[in-house]
C-alpha cells in the first residue's frame, strides 16, 4: 500500500492510520505500488499461495502477517449451473458460491480484512450498522481478535443474524429502522464511545477484502473474465471492489482489458441503483419505504452509488430490479436443480439472469457468473414461508395422539 486517496476530490491520505471518509464526504480507496508488484509478483506463485482470500496477501492492505485474522474466508467454489442455465437459456452459467464463507456470506471477506487493519492500527472498540450478514461477520472476526464489536441492526433482521452475533458475544442494540437510521446512531455515539465506525465505505478496507471476489473469479476461470457479473447489490461494495480488481489485475498483467458487463440486481421495495441507472443519473435517491425479504438489498441510499453507476456504465452492463416472490421462487428452484441453497439476494441473480437472456441484451453462449453472495441458511425465516410444516399429516393423528406410521 502507497497511500489512499478519495474517491471524489482525490486528496492523498497517508497509509498505516485510521481514517473514515475525506472531508469532502467522498469515501477512500487504497492504491498500491502495482508497477513494483509486477515484478515481484506472478499469477505462477499461487499454486503455494493460501487456500483463503489471503493468496492475494500483496494487494491487501495488512503489512504484518501477524495481524491478519483468518476464519478460512474465499476461495469458494466456482460451481456450473447446467441445468438452471437449461431452463433459463444459458449454456454457461456458473455459480461463485460464497454461503460457504465463515458465518455464511460473503461479508467475511471485507471483515477479515477490516478486523486485520484495526488489530494493525491498535483500534480495541469497534461499532457498525448494518443490514444483518456483516453484523455477523464482525462479531465473528471480532471475537477471533478479542476486539469490543457494538453492532446496531433492524429489529427484523433475519434470527440468524441476531443469534450469531449474541453467541459471539457481540454488544447488539437493535433499532426499529432500517440501516440507514442504524448509520446515523454509529456515528454521532462513535466519537463519544471511542468506538472506530466500521461502516460500508466509511471504513477504506472492507472494500479490499471484497475485491478478492474479483481475483478469484479470474483466478478460477484461467485469467479470462465472464462476460456478465451479476452482483446482489445493497452497498454495492462487491461491485466497486470487483471493478477495482479487475483494474489492479490488468496492471498486473495478469488479465486483458475485457472487462465483463456488471449487473447489478436489486429487489423491486428497495431500488435506489436501478432508478438513477434508468434516470442516467450519477447519484441514487433515497428509496422510501423500502422493503424486501432479501435483507441484505434493503439499503436505501449506498453511500457509494456514484461508483456503482460508474462500473455498472463503464462495463455496458445494466440495473435491474426483481419482485420478493419471483427471487423466493428462484432460490427454491436454484436448490432443486442444483444442490445449491442460496441466499435470497443471490437467487434475484437468477431471474435477472433470465430477463436479460429473454430481452436479448445476452446471449445463450455468453459465459455468466451469478454470484450467491450467502447462504439459504441464514434466511430461514424467508423461505418457510413457501414450506409450512405440521407435526404430522390429519391421518397420522389417533385421539390426539400422534401415532408412529
Ligand atoms: C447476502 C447479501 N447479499 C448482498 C448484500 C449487498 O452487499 P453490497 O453492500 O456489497 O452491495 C448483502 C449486504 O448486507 C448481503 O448480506
Ligand atoms: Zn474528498
């Protein structure tokens, strides 16, 4: 790491201290001294590399292996889908499985890298607002590093959520609101708490960690990228840290400038990105109301919306946006066809997917990567909704008594 600078007026921000956002509100990114990695550093030397995100150790922000706190995150299957491509008319689709990340989503990634640079910076307190997946992943990352994590969370984040972070023995405090209002609490008691505000973009290093989705990507495809991404977006972090990747591999030589179509997929409640992608707008407007059982997509206004449209324009890729119902139904078809249970907000992938095959924008050879950024698991709540349960059958029971068959 050389320096960070602001993603909006470009101001320089000294590496190895604690920041959140430039005064000008812009949040920052890390550059790196990739001239001098290219030397040293070849796409050959990973077949010893860690079998973790860490493999990519160089272009992370951590200088001391020794603060870096591993769960055993990325490196997650890259699975084809042939018979869900069949059905929705692609002959190339694959599935980046990250539900199989530790605590079950992708957030582990930008967390373990998070928890890595305040172990590095001496920071002990750590707060975040969250939409429930990165909540657990902090509390997990924090309790492997012995860190204070204070976490403020909706009311009706999914129990698996609530319960992970009460088990890893979290401070919670949950609000009757949505990440938004959980932001504004953060940061006006972070100052007064001492605590380091570990938001989305507030924070510079999550990004980093979540970027390493981009290197696997073109790590397990052989150095050449798909042709469309779809990407659940909320924060739209996996998106802005993809695109980031893709820049610092080609720097690398490691990659062409092909660069995929980025599409970013939202839930119809909640779609500030499709709205100023339709409006050819720069920045999003706040979405009232906003609602959907894909939890992690119901983020009103991402603090980072100019560098979402920027990948998602610069790529030719689109916004689209897709019904509670529809990405329910998708997730149960994805499980049946497959043998992969994904999240409610990787399954909306697979009915985007669909539509733009349909609307032509791509074609049935066209080499597709849904990423399912979680696991089914943590959305029970979500999918039991579509299996309602009893005891046992009407003809199983024996005055009130439930007899064996
Ligand atoms: C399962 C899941 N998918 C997608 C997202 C959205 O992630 P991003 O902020 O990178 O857009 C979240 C965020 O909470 C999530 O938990
Ligand atoms: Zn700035």
């Amino acid at each position: 790491m050389t320096h960070l600078a602001c993603s909006l007026c470009s101001r320089k921000f000294e590496a190895g201290k604690p920041w959140n956002l430039c005064e000008c509100g812009g949040p920052l990114l890390v550059h790196y001294d990739l001239d001098r990695l290219r030397e040293n550093w070849s796409r050959d030397s990973f077949e010893s590399a860690p079998d973790s995100m860490w493999r990519y150790a160089p272009v992370l922000p951590v200088e001391h292996a020794q603060s870096i706190v591993s769960l055993g995150e990325g490196m997650t299957p890259l699975l084809a889908a042939p018979r869900t491509g069949a059905r929705i008319g692609s002959a190339e689709l694959f599935v980046k499985d990250d539900g199989l990340n530790p605590t079950g989503s992708f957030k582990a990634r930008g967390l373990s890298c998070a928890v890595s640079m305040c172990v590095e910076l001496g920071l002990r307190k750590l707060a975040i607002p969250s939409a429930g997946n990165a909540a657990s992943a902090l509390a997990a990352y924090g309790a492997a590093a012995g860190l204070e994590v204070n976490i403020f969370m909706p009311t009706d984040v999914p129990q698996s959520n609530f319960i992970e972070c009460k088990a890893y023995g979290a401070n919670v405090t949950l609000i009757d609101g949505l990440i938004s209002d959980c932001a504004r609490i953060v940061a006006e008691r972070s100052p007064r708490e001492g605590w380091f505000d570990i938001s989305t973009l507030k924070e510079p290093y999550r990004i980093e960690g979540k970027k390493t989705m981009g290197f696997e990507i073109a790590e397990q495809m052989g150095w050449e990228l798909p042709d469309a991404i779809f990407y659940p977006t909320g924060g739209g972090v996996g998106i802005i840290g993809m695109w980031k990747a893709f820049a610092e591999m080609e720097a690398l030589g490691w990659i062409s400038a092909k660069r995929p179509k980025m599409i970013a997929v939202q839930a119809e409640g909640c779609q500030p990105v499709v709205r100023a992608f339709n409006e050819g707008a720069e920045r999003s407007r706040f979405w009232d109301g906003a609602t959907t059982v894909a939890s992690g997509l119901r983020v009103p206004k991402p603090l980072g919306d100019f560098l979402i449209l920027h990948a998602v324009r610069e790529s030719g890729g689109t916004a689209i946006a897709v019904a509670d119902n529809e990405l329910i139904d998708a997730g149960i078809r994805l499980a049946a066809e497959e043998g992969i249970f994904a999240s409610p907000e990787g399954a909306a992938c697979v009915v985007a997917a669909e539509r733009l095959i349909r609307d032509g924008l791509l074609k049935r050879d066209d080499k597709l990567v849904i990423y399912n950024t979680g696991s089914g698991l943590k959305y029970l709540e979500a999918y039991s909704t579509r299996f309602p349960r009893n005891a046992a059958g009407e003809t199983d029971k024996l005055g009130g008594l439930i007899t064996p068959r």
